[in-house]
C-alpha cells in the first residue's frame, strides 16, 4: 500500500503523549488517528485475540517488566508473595496484548505508533501490532537538545542508525552543532558533593543513570545498577597508574534513588550533584556511560566518550567500548592514547543532526517538526534514503565477496 494512503494509529497512556499525537494528527496531512490504550474495551470485544498470543514471545516482554518491578520494589521482589505477582503480571501482560489487537483492529490500523516500545504498555502494543502484521514505528525524546526521534527500527541501541563508523566518514564536515545542554530540574534533592571550585584537575566524568529506566533494564547486559558500576569503579581506581586521575560521579536527576552511601567510600570517586552537566564534561579528560544521552553531549563537546553499555552511539571508532572490568581498567590507564576516527565522529554527529533526529522538541512542535515528521512516515526523508542506499551497497559488496569466493 502507498504510505500516504496508509492509515497511521499513534497509541499512548500518557496524557502528554496523547497530546502530542494529537496535535500531530491535527497538523499533518496523512490519515492520523489516536488512541488511548487505558480507555479498555468492553473485555468480549478482545476476547477473541487471545489465540494471537501464542505468536509472541510472553517472556521476551515479562522479563524486563519483571526486572523494572524488582528494582523499583525490593521489599516485594523479597517476599513471599513475588511468585504470585510474577504470575499476575504475566496474565495482564496477556490480557494487555489481547487488548492491544482488539484496539488496532478497531482503529483500522495500517501503522501502529508508539512511544518508547521497551517498556510496559507500549511494548505490548508494539508486539500485537507485528503479529497483526502492522508496521511499528517508535517515538522517543531527541537524542539532540530540543528534538524528537522517529525511527522505525526501534529507539536507543535498536534504531536504525548503521552500527559501523563507514557509513559516516561522507557525512564529515565542520558545520555548527548545538552545545548548549538544557540542564533537568531533580526530581529529588541529591546530597550535594563537591562544588566546582573543588573539580580535580583529571578526572573521568561517570554519569549516573536512572535504574529502572530501559536504557539499564534491557539495554546494559553488565551492569545492573548504579550501586554495581560505582564497585567496579572501586575495584580499578587504585589499579590506576596516574595517582591523580579522578572519577567525578553526577547522580541522576530523575532519579529518586539517593546513593548518598557511596558518598565518601573512596577520595579519588567524588560526587558533585550540584555541578552542570556541561561544566562537567567540558573540564572532564573523558565521559563514561552506560548508554546515558550524555554520551551524545559528551561527543558534541568533543570528548572522548567510553560506553559500557548498548548505546545507538556504541560504534568502535565514534566511542570506544568498555565490555568488562579488566577493559574499564586498561582503557582509563590509557585514557590519553584514545583512538577516535575524527571523521567518522563527526560525520556521526552530522548525520543524527541533520538526517536522524525530528527537529524541535514534541513538548512544543511547530511546522518545521510536523513536516519532517511527515515525511519521516512516508519514509520520502534523507534517513530512509542514505539507509536503502547503505543496505543495498553493503548487500552488492556480500554477493561480490561471495562471488569471488565460488570462482576460487
């Protein structure tokens, strides 16, 4: 079917999400419905979708929502009665999919939007949707100040931009990027730390990252919490050969966590909670991160950022990758000898500015963001262009290879 004749249902349980889709819907020029995902049917009305669920991996969706629960509410993950909540959870996981198909069904969906789709609800309705046979598409918060992702692979480390730094070396060029963070207002007061002033001369600068966010929960396969990346920290520091080289740790901001217990534990790990994220990195020698969006700052601000988690900016060559322990020791002993392609780095930046990120910020939309948005869906936009053209070139240099291979 012709994109622009599809019909595109966006559906969210955030009110703000369903604003946003709204007025999306009300300034595009494509079929746009939206749907609320907590206004239920009436139950007989999906009844009859409960067979679709046996095409869907259950546990692939429990897992990660059991994990989130787990961290969330330690006492009940301890108690005796977890098995039990483990066991309702994965029903109304189930009822949420049925649902899910009976609401796309409704809607006469062609396109399924939704945001985020690594957590609960949206990840059941990204799943009914494939096995109703519908395309997905994802929404997110800009991974860039003031923008919005659209991506039809997923978001995070699962969207759809090339994971090898190749495909970026044409897109170098010296133009202008925004550095200008927009700082988070806490959600929680944070023990203070060390001020500015008190900032060591060399130090890596360790971002803390909200814990039962998805970006740890599904997206960080070895480390688990904030609590587990600060021992590792601890194990390495004093394997550190510069005596003077710090780790500066910021606590996240929407993070309601407070890990003032690992305040203090060593005098080369310090807190500064009341520094700018910007301040921060710009003095900092390095940035080191699960998968935080401050490795995309960091990278704007032209420093070399270590990622140890699955990142859309984990790309060897852009970043460097820190998989274990013994890597995070052997990579800040040589925290000064970092190999970066430049050109690729830059032509990463270049192609997620440009090409990659919706413009403006889906809390305040206007036309430039409706258009690009627009076209984004229809697929008639720069990304979906240069990625066909990478596939088909990559998949022309395979049958190439395999060519040459049968001669031989």
């Amino acid at each position: 079917m012709i994109e622009s004749r599809k019909k595109y249902v966006l559906i969210a349980r955030g009110s703000s999400h369903i604003q946003y889709f709204e007025q999306f819907a009300q300034h595009s020029p494509l079929n746009v419905s939206v749907a609320n995902i907590k206004n239920t049917l009436f139950p007989s009305a999906y009844v009859q979708y409960w067979g679709l669920i046996k095409r869907i991996d259950i546990d692939a969706l429990v897992t990660p929502h059991l994990l989130k629960k787990a961290q969330k509410h330690k006492k009940l993950h301890g108690s005796i009665v977890w098995p039990l909540y483990e066991k309702v959870s994965r029903l109304l996981i189930k009822v949420d999919i049925a649902k899910s198909a009976a609401l796309i069904e409704r809607e006469g969906a062609d396109v399924v939007g939704v945001w985020n789709g690594q957590k609960q609800p949206s990840s059941s309705i990204a799943a009914a949707a494939k096995a109703l046979n519908k395309d997905v598409v994802f929404f997110e918060n800009g991974l860039f100040p003031n923008s919005t992702t659209c991506d039809w692979s997923g978001v995070n480390c699962e969207n759809s931009l090339p994971k090898v730094k190749e495909f970026y070396s044409k897109f170098h060029d010296d133009k202008a990027l925004p550095c200008k963070l927009i700082p988070r207002k806490p959600v929680r007061e944070k023990a203070c730390g060390i001020t500015a002033s008190a900032l060591p001369e060399r130090y890596i600068f360790v971002p803390f990252q909200v814990e039962t966010d998805s970006q740890i929960i599904s997206n960080s396969p070895w480390i688990r919490s904030m609590a587990q990346l600060y021992q590792y920290l601890l194990n390495v520091i004093d394997q550190i050969d510069d005596p003077n080289l710090h780790i500066v740790i910021k606590e996240h901001p929407s993070e309601i966590i407070r890990h003032d217990d690992l305040h203090n534990k060593h005098p080369r790990i310090l807190f500064a909670n009341q520094c700018a994220t910007q301040e921060l990195i710009e003095r900092s020698q390095a940035v080191m991160t699960v998968n935080s969006t401050v490795g995309i700052e960091a990278l704007l601000l032209d420093k070399p950022v270590l990622v140890l988690g699955r990142a859309c900016y984990g790309i060897e060559g852009v970043t460097k990758l820190v998989r274990n322990e013994t890597e995070m020791r052997q990579v800040i002993n040589n925290i000064d000898s970092i190999m970066v392609d430049t050109e690729a780095k830059r032509g990463y930046l270049n192609f997620m500015y440009n090409h990659y990120v919706i413009p403006t910020s889906w809390k305040n939309i206007d036309k430039l963001h409706v258009d690009a948005l627009t076209n984004r869906l229809l697929k008639k936009d720069a990304l979906a262009y240069h990625i066909a053209h990478f596939d088909s070139n990559v998949l022309y240099r395979n049958s190439e290879r395999a060519e040459v291979q049968k001669l031989a």
